[in-house]
C-alpha cells in the first residue's frame, strides 16, 4: 500500500524540426524576463555542444537549448498547485520559438512514492539474474523500464525500488503531431499526469 507521495522534479520538453530550426540569441535568452524575475541571471553558451542554458533563480527556472530541443526546468521543488511551469514553457515559446515547426513536446516528472510494506529487493532481482548474480554482493536497489502507447500520448516509466519502503518513478509523456497547447491546458496536462501516476501504483503488487 502506498502511504505518501510527493513530487520532487517536473519539466517539459519541445522537440523541433531540426532542419528549420536556429538556435534563440544569447541576448534574447537574457531578454526573456526582466526587473524582480531576472535577478541573478546566469547564461552559459557553449558553441562547441550547440547548447546555451538560462539560469534563473529568483523563479527557479532553468532554460535548456540544445540543439533543436528546448527544456524547461522547475527548480523550485514546488508541488504543481505553486509551479510556474506551464507559465514559464509557454512564455518562452511565445516570445522566441513560436515560428519553429514543432516536432513533439512531452512531460517528464519524477516522484517519489513512501510504501507501508516492506519490499523485498533481493525478491524482485532473482527472477531476472538468479542466485549467482548476487554472490559476494548486496542489491541496494532495483527496478524495471516499460513503454505504453496511450490513446493521445506515448508514456515511458521508469520505476526504481529506492529503498525498501521507497519507490522513485520518473514517466514521461511524448505528444507528437500535436501543437504546443496553451497555459491552462498544460496546467491541467501536467496536474493529469502526476495524478495518473496513483492509478498505475495502485496496481504495484510488491507495496
């Protein structure tokens, strides 16, 4: 039985048409937001990766560029009722890669889940590697990777046994051939998306 929850990391990523696609100015990363938000600022570009990423702590937010993908972090720890996630995403897109043609955006999340049973690590590991694996070690975790193709959306799960009474799941959802939607509905996307996560956990036999 799972006894809490909380979430720990969230971002979402775009992904472009590579051919179409320019890295933004440094100086209209920089322009992004000013006064209160912008304070503290930190801009790394590196030339060689195809990379620039915008620090901004004030808002913990972080702004990855690599190539043709833009990720955006929330840094904040926030549970989703106090993130400026959606916010944040979609100002970017707005005000710098609006006139790129979006190949596929996603959520990624990462979410720790406290357990009321003890699970038996040593238990889940036999049926994949046996006895002999083990000799001379101990196993200090475990876990298991599957991909499900939904109605709207592919969804990827990795889900990593922590510690005996832990889970940590990281899923990600990829939307392709969709536009990038607006604030609210990435609000509700995002809200979605952890609250799902409950009805996969319910079905975690070994909690």
């Amino acid at each position: 039985m799972i006894t809490s929850k909380s979430l720990h990391h969230a971002n979402i990523a775009l992904i472009f048409n590579e051919r179409d696609f320019a890295l933004p100015e440094s100086a209209d990363l920089m322009a992004l937001y000013r006064g209160a938000d912008a304070k503290g600022a930190r801009l790394v570009d590196d030339a060689v990766l195809r990379a620039k990423v915008l620090t901004l702590p004030a808002i913990q937010t972080r702004f990855t560029v690599e190539h043709s993908r833009l990720r955006i972090d929330d840094e904040s720890g926030a549970e989703l009722a106090k993130s400026r996630l959606a916010k944040d995403a979609r100002h970017a897109y707005d005000a710098l890669f609006k006139r790129y043609p979006l190949g596929a955006w996603g959520i990624n999340m990462d979410i720790y889940f406290r357990t009321q049973n003890l699970i038996q690590l040593r238990e889940l590991f036999l049926p994949y590697f046996g006895e002999e694996a083990l000799t001379g070690a101990d196993i200090l975790d475990t876990g298991i990777q599957f991909t499900l193709k939904r109605k709207n959306f592919v969804e990827v799960w990795f889900v990593k046994i922590t510690a005996p009474l832990e889970v940590a799941v990281h899923v990600n959802r990829h939307f392709r051939g969709v536009d990038f939607p607006d604030e609210k509905w990435l609000e509700d996307a995002l809200e979605k998306c952890y609250n799902e996560t409950d009805k996969m956990m319910e079905h975690f036999r070994f909690a």
